[in-house]
C-alpha cells in the first residue's frame, strides 16, 4: 500500500521547518513513495560535477533537494497563509481538495 501525500504537483506551499522554514514554493515533482517532495526554490544543495561534454566547464552546481511532505503546508492565495486541507465531495461524485479556513478550492 502506498503512502498517502497531501501536496500535489503545481501547488504553492510554504515549509513550516527546518532551514528553510517560512519560504514559499511551487512543487516541482513528487517521490510518493517516500513521501517527499521537490519543491522550487527550497532546500539547495551543492552538487560537485565533473566536467562532461555537456557541461564542459564543470563545477559546483545548485539545485532543488527533496523535502518531507510533513514539512509542507498548503499555502492558501486567498487567506494568504499556510492552511490545511479538507476533502469535499461535490455532487458529481468529484473529491476537490478546500481549504480549512475559507472554504476556497485549492483544486483549480
């Protein structure tokens, strides 16, 4: 059985702990499996490269790292401010995802 993530690819999201907490980012990728997830702008790591035909100066490069999904909230645009979530049923049967404060549906 695979574990449940509560953040999807294109939401906007703010990290609650760690190095980065309180910074704001676009979900780029998800790893459900280990419940993470790569999100623009947050937890940057240096990566040392070789020099490759493709990158022929090679170097240090930066780039995005996985981040645990439990340190993630929903960042709600009409609250402005991280939220949790609920699921609602609409009356064709379709789970959206809203938000606990206001109601807005974050599944636009």
């Amino acid at each position: 059985m695979k574990p449940k993530i509560h953040v999807k690819k294109g939401d906007t999201v703010q990290v609650i702990s760690g190095k980065d907490a309180g910074k704001k980012g676009k979900v780029l990728s998800i790893e459900v499996d280990k419940s993470r997830a790569i999100v623009e702008g947050i937890n940057i790591m240096k990566r040392h490269t070789r020099p490759t035909r493709t990158n022929p100066q090679g170097g240090i490069m930066e780039r995005e790292a996985p981040i645990h999904s439990s340190n993630l909230m929903i960042y709600c645009s009409k609250c402005k401010e991280p939220v949790r979530i609920q699921k609602k049923i609409l009356a064709d049967g379709q789970k959206i995802r809203v938000c606990n404060q206001c109601g807005d549906d974050l599944d636009k």
